[in-house]
C-alpha cells in the first residue's frame, strides 16, 4: 500500500460521503423500508464524531451497491490527501475553454506528451524566442552603431 491509512480521517471522510449522498437523495442503507432507514440515518449522523462507531455503522447498514464506491472515493481521497502534502505532486486546475483545450489536446497527442508536459514545452519555446529576440535587435542594434561611425 502506497499511502498510510488514518483511521479517524477515513472515517471522517466516509461520514462526509455517507451524509452527502443522503442529502442528495441516494439510499444509503439496505434496507427498503422508509422507518428503518431513516432510523439507520440518524444513527449515522450522530455518530459524527466516533470513528468506531461510524464504521461499525458501514458494516451493519451500508447498502451493498456503495461498499465498492465507498471504497474508491476513500482511496481517492486518501491519494489526493497525500500528494496534496508535497508541493510536486500536489494537482492544480485552470478553466480552459473547450476549444482552447481540444487544441491542446490534439498538440498534445501529436507531440507524444501530456498536457501539463506540452504546456511546459510552449512556455520554454516562447521565453526562447523572446530572447532570441532580444539578441537579435542587441546585435542590430549593434550593426547600426558600428555602420554610423
């Protein structure tokens, strides 16, 4: 296993995504009737704060569809929580318009690279240019002077 495992942060985090997707309507127990359900609910939401007892709650009353989501959005999470630590690996996101990154990405792909290592690239390839630039008018500038005398 690649990233450590913190037992209260995980159970946080899956209190978190438990009471998400009840809020936005998903069932989140396995069982059909309303009562029981929301009576599992309440337990879960009062046990906001006991890490024990919300995974206690996860093996009791979790519905079986979420077992395996549940297991993903924590791994996911625990990735994004560690590489968020180092400056290196830490994501970042910029808005692109569409059209701007399908550009991108067809560059991108016909130049072998990821997008991050094309945008590197084009970067480099301007600040190259530019004082490439800057060279040549030094040099002209140069010629200018050395032509008037």
């Amino acid at each position: 296993m690649k990233y450590q495992k913190l037992e209260n942060q995980e159970a946080n985090w899956k209190w978190l995504y438990l009471t998400k997707k009840h809020r936005e309507g998903e069932t989140i127990t396995r069982y059909a009737e309303q009562s029981l359900n929301e009576s599992a609910v309440q337990q879960l939401i009062v046990a906001k704060n006991h890490p024990e007892k919300i995974e206690e709650w996860i093996k009791t009353h979790l519905a079986n569809e979420l077992v395996i989501k549940l297991d993903q959005a924590i791994r996911a999470r625990r990735k994004r929580f560690f590489n968020g630590e180092k400056q290196a690996t830490k994501k970042k996101s910029i808005d692109l318009e569409y059209r701007v990154w399908l550009r991108l990405s067809k560059y991108s792909r016909k130049m072998k690279m990821t997008l991050s290592e094309t945008i590197s690239y084009m970067i480099d390839e301007r600040e190259s240019k530019a004082l490439y630039e800057s060279q040549m008018s030094a040099m002209k500038a140069g010629l200018k002077d050395l032509l008037k005398k």
